[in-house]
C-alpha cells in the first residue's frame, strides 16, 4: 500500500471518532483553529468564496460559516467518510470535493484557501511548493491563504524539544504506550512535515504578501499570506 492509500484509509477508519481524537493529541486545537479563521481578513456580510483542502469532519468550514454568514464553502478532502462527517456538521449547502490534493484542478478563483493538519501529507518540498503555487494561482486578488500545521525544527536540538512538547501534551490524554506504539508511528510514516522556515521561504519565492505567522505552539503554527 502506497502512503496517500495509507493515509486515506487512517482517516476512512477514523472519522467517526476524530473530533474527540484531535483534541487529545493536538496542542490547544480550538486556538489554533481560532486563530485560523480571525486571519481571514474580509467584512463579515461579504459573500467570500472559501475552500477548505483537507477539511476533515468540517470544523473549519463550520467556524468559517459562522463568522462569515453569507460565505460559499468548498470542502476537498480524499476520504470520503471524513466527507460524511463534514455533511453532517455543516450540512448540504455546501460544495463537497472526494479528491486527492495531487489530482485537484481549482475549478474557480477564491477568496480564501485554508488548509489544517493536511498539507504535510504532501509527499516532499518540491510538492509543497508546487501546490502553495496551484494555491496562489487559484487566489482572487487579495485573496489569502492559512495554513494550520505541524513544522519541524530547524536543528535536533528544536525538533526534539517540538517532540518532547507534542508528548507532554498529549500524555495528558493518551496512555504512553499509545503515543509511542500508534501516534509517533503513524506520524513518522504517514507525515512529511518541513521547517516553518521554508514555508515561509517557499511563499515569498512565490510571490504572497503580508506573509505572517499568526500563531504558534512549538511544532504546530498557522501562518500564510496574500496574493
Ligand atoms: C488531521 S486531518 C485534519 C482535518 C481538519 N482539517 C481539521 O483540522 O480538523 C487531515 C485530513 O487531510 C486529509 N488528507 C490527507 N492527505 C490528503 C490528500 N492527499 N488529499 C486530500 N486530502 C488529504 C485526510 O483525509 C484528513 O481528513
């Protein structure tokens, strides 16, 4: 089984339980997903496009309808049961794509792409960068893109501290046995993190502006830009 298909079938299986899981196993989530979503940068009543790569059960784009009631919402996400789940919070009104990240053609312009705990599933750095470019291509002027992620650290010494971190954390929830023996090992084949350096080198070179990190807990950040 290739990695994508491992991945998918990680979030087939999980979807069901995954709005209990992520709270145990991500630092201060709710925050960072707040912060995600106060970056958008437009008037509340303004119909703003938005779509949502790797949306998961749709708590994004539920936060993102609240605070922008007349938005039009597009949930991307490759496994079809964390679609489900989206359906069921946010409901019918809204586009739903079952797509991989690499088949994706943007079908319109948007306003704003968002993106939490996805992107680094993409395969490497030259795959990041390709698809934060898809991403600008895809953006309305002044259009913005966020990012919710884990980053690594720029040396061993920060990248264990980030570990370190992200373990105490979640052996508040979590049995160790459970840490070590299903998320690290689930982290280290199925994820593909880079530094938040690069990143933020990656958009520059591409041409964002008002490029920024909005909020940041060790290895988990939200940051982006503008077109
Ligand atoms: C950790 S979940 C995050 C869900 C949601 N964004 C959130 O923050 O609550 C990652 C999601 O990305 C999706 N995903 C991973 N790789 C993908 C790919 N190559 N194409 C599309 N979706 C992908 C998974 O199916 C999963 O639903």
């Amino acid at each position: 089984m290739d990695r994508i298909e491992t991945v998918k079938n990680h979030f087939e299986e999980e979807a069901k339980e995954f709005d209990e899981i992520i709270l145990k196993l991500i630092p201060h989530y709710t925050e960072m997903i707040e912060a995600l979503v106060l970056s958008i940068p437009f008037e509340k009543d303004k119909p703003i496009n938005v779509i949502d790569l790797g949306c998961g059960t749709g708590t994004i784009g539920q936060k993102i309808k609240i605070a922008f009631p007349n938005s039009k919402i597009s949930c991307l996400d490759i496994a079809e049961n964390m679609i489900k789940m989206a359906q069921i919070k946010i409901g019918e009104n809204i586009d739903y794509y079952i797509n991989d990240f690499y088949d994706f053609d943007f079908d319109k312009k948007y306003d704003v792409i968002i993106s939490s705990l996805a992107l680094h599933h993409l395969a490497n750095d030259e795959d990041k960068k390709m698809f934060y470019r898809k991403i600008y291509n895809a953006l309305t002027d002044n259009g913005v893109f966020y990012n919710a992620d884990v980053v690594l650290g720029s040396n061993s010494h920060i990248q264990d501290l980030y570990i370190k971190k992200w373990k105490t954390f979640m052996g508040k929830n979590v049995p160790l046995d459970e840490i070590e023996n299903k998320w690290i090992v689930k982290y280290k084949t199925e994820d593909r993190p880079a530094s938040l350096i690069n990143h933020i080198n990656w958009l520059k070179e591409i041409g964002y502006k008002n490029i920024d990190v909005v909020w940041k807990y060790y290895n988990y950040c939200v940051y982006g830009g503008y077109k």
